[in-house]
C-alpha cells in the first residue's frame, strides 16, 4: 500500500474478510510523536454519522503525509472572453 492511510466507507457492515484484509495492512506511524494508526480503516455511513471518526494525525506537519494535494494549476490567468452569441 502506497498510502499512508485509506478509508473504505460502506452502507453495509463489513465482511470478516474485509476485516483480515484491513488489518494485513499494518499501521502508519507518526514521524514526530510515534503514535500508530491503522492504514486501512473500515466505516460505515452509519457509524460515521454517530460520531465515530477517522483515526488520523491531527498535527500540520503529518498533512503532507496522510492527504493528496491537488497540482497547481498550469492555465495561464488572465482575462475572461465574453460568450458570444
């Protein structure tokens, strides 16, 4: 797994298969405090809307980490063209 943590949200609970799987994946650990966390994290739709969370880093430094960032925008800015009809 290239990731340092996934999230698999599903409507149904997950299959003892899902499970294994989810924990083969091992843990990602924090650079700067050490604390783990699971790589791969099964929720439901369900569970999510009753409050229990994502375990992730919080700290800025591990956002680098755990999100993608989207590329910068390579389109030059300038001035919009008017729609012509």
């Amino acid at each position: 797994m290239k990731t340092a943590i996934a999230i698999l949200i599903s409507l149904q609970p997950p299959t003892g298969p899902m499970e294994t799987e989810a924990t083969s994946a091992g843990f990602y650990e924090h650079k700067t405090n050490q604390q783990k966390y699971p790589r791969l994290q099964l929720r439901t739709v369900k569970e999510l809307m009753e409050g229990k969370g994502i375990e992730c880093p919080t700290s800025a430094a591990s956002l680098d980490d755990t999100f993608k960032k989207a590329p910068e925008s390579k389109k030059k800015h300038g001035e919009q063209k008017a729609l012509e009809f």
